[in-house]
C-alpha cells in the first residue's frame, strides 16, 4: 500500500512546519511549539472538501487534509523551503 507521510520541520523555537510528501500532491501545516490554536494549513485552489488526502505523520497516525488545502507538492516544498530559510535568518 502507497503511504504518504507528513514530514516535519522544527524550528529552534519549536514551530513545527508538517509538509505532505510522496506524492504529486501535498499539504503544509503550522504548529506553534505551544501546540495551541490557532494551526494553520496551506490553501488550494478547491473550494470542495472531498476527496480528502490521507497521509500519516510518522507512517503510522492517520491524518486527512480537506481538499481545499491540497496543493501540488513543487509549491509545498518550494514554501517549505522559503519558511526553513526565514526561520534561520530571524534566529541568527
């Protein structure tokens, strides 16, 4: 079976950035290191929640993204990387 996973990127703070990998589609979320609210998820262009993308964190605790925050995954890993560069420029 196909598992995509959720891959996490912590910054020094302890925000955690989740990117969906293992496929042509993805998802960001974001964590603050408190782990309360408010979370915030990347935004496609769908405004419809199914079909659902089902992704595990860790291969192995279930997780689904609406289809409104679907996005491909070149622009995931392309924010992903933006967020990974401001966090290392904010913290020197």
């Amino acid at each position: 079976m196909h598992k995509l996973n959720i891959v996490s990127i912590e910054a020094e703070n302890g925000n955690t950035l989740g990117v969906v990998v293992g496929d042509e589609e993805s998802s960001l979320s974001f964590t603050y290191a408190h782990l309360n609210p408010p979370y915030y998820a990347s935004r496609g262009n769908s405004s419809g929640h199914q079909p659902v993308l089902t992704c595990f964190l860790a291969l192995e605790h279930h997780t689904e993204f609406s289809r409104e925050w679907v996005i491909p995954t070149q622009e995931a890993f392309s924010a992903a990387f933006r967020a990974a560069a401001g966090w290392r420029t904010a913290e020197d």
